[in-house]
C-alpha cells in the first residue's frame, strides 16, 4: 500500500484534487473536514477550545464560531499555536487510524491532505508528498472568492509556510494555474507512475 500526503498553500487547488481522486475510487481524507468535525458540538475538542479562548467563540446554539476564532489565531501566532495544540493531536489520530484501517482492508493507494504537513513534519508517514501550487495572484484570487478581505487573506498565508519551500520539499508539484483538464493531466500522469 502507498500512502501519499497533500499539502499545498491555501486556495491552491487541494480540494479539487482530492475531489478528482475520489471520482478515481482513491480513498482521500482531508484533515480540513476532520478538523471541522472534531469541534461539532458534544466534541471534546470544542469545550477545549471554549476554555482556551473563551465564550465568545461558540454560539447561542453551541456551534463554534469559525469567524470569530479565525480572527483571533489569525491576529496572534500564539493564540493560532494554542488552538493547534488542542486540536493537531487529535486530528492526527484520526488519519493516523484511517491509514491502519486501509492498510487491513488491502487498500493500494490512499490519499491524506494535510494543508500543514510540513508544518507538522509529518512527511515520514508518506511514501510520497505532493504539494499542488498556483500562482500569488490566483491564490489571492481564489480566496477572494470566499468573501474574505486582502488583510484576512494575507494573514492566512502568512500563517503558513511559503508554498515554494512545500514545493522545493516535496516529491511532486501539481500545477494548477490552468484550466481542469490540466490539473486532472496531471493527477492522470502522478497517479501511472504511483501505481
């Protein structure tokens, strides 16, 4: 079985990839929907946090307010390294325990995206590191798109490391800069040589 990481800057085109691999029946988790999950309400991770940065990140409802706190560890490296300490542990188990559950289940290949894989230096858990990259000005463009504002998209890429040290650093680059069909060429041509 070959495990393969993902990483790549924000708005960089990770989850066209991985919805690419899924349409390919390549089993993908995406650490961005596992970090989502693990802070629902009546998760433990969401009372953590609560504790950590106060009541003014949950709702009247109990659900997180992902604005709220992405202002806070956005503005703050410390606050954003508090908030990683509760919940990286956690989400790293739970890739960690997909990886062993596709390993009994004779799984070929899988795909786990991790947007802070370098960051973490998780790379040894992976056969192979594929970084996908676009250009500054169609990042800054893509994550416009989201509604978010240039000083809150800056300070998100700041939040990570440069992608061209991802991309000196992994086994392969997926190029996204044009149009679908040369993105899923790619994928088409990485996934020949990894099988």
């Amino acid at each position: 079985m070959k495990v393969i990481g993902l990483t790549g800057g924000i708005g960089m085109g990770k989850s066209t990839s991985s919805a690419f691999l899924r349409e390919r029946g390549i089993p993908v988790l995406d650490t961005d929907i596992v970090a989502r999950e693990i802070v629902e309400p009546g998760q433990p991770a969401l009372e953590e946090i609560r504790k950590a940065f106060g009541d003014s990140v949950v709702d009247a409802s109990g659900r997180l307010r992902r604005d709220t706190l992405a202002y806070i560890i956005f503005s703050s490296e410390s606050r954003r390294k508090e908030l990683e300490a509760i919940t990286h542990p956690k989400i790293r188990t739970r890739w960690e325990e997909s990886i062993a559950a596709w390993r009994k289940e004779g799984v070929p290949l899988a795909i786990v995206v991790i947007p802070l894989l370098y960051e973490i230096q998780a790379q040894a858990s992976f056969d192979a590191v594929v970084c996908v990259a676009c250009s500054p000005a169609s990042q800054l463009e893509r994550m416009a798109r989201r509604g978010w504002s240039p000083e809150e998209c800056q300070r998100r890429i700041a939040a990570q490391w440069p992608v061209e040290k991802k991309m000196a650093l992994a086994d392969f680059v997926v190029w996204t800069e044009g149009d679908l069909a040369s993105h899923v060429a790619q994928w088409d041509q990485l996934l020949a040589k990894l099988g």
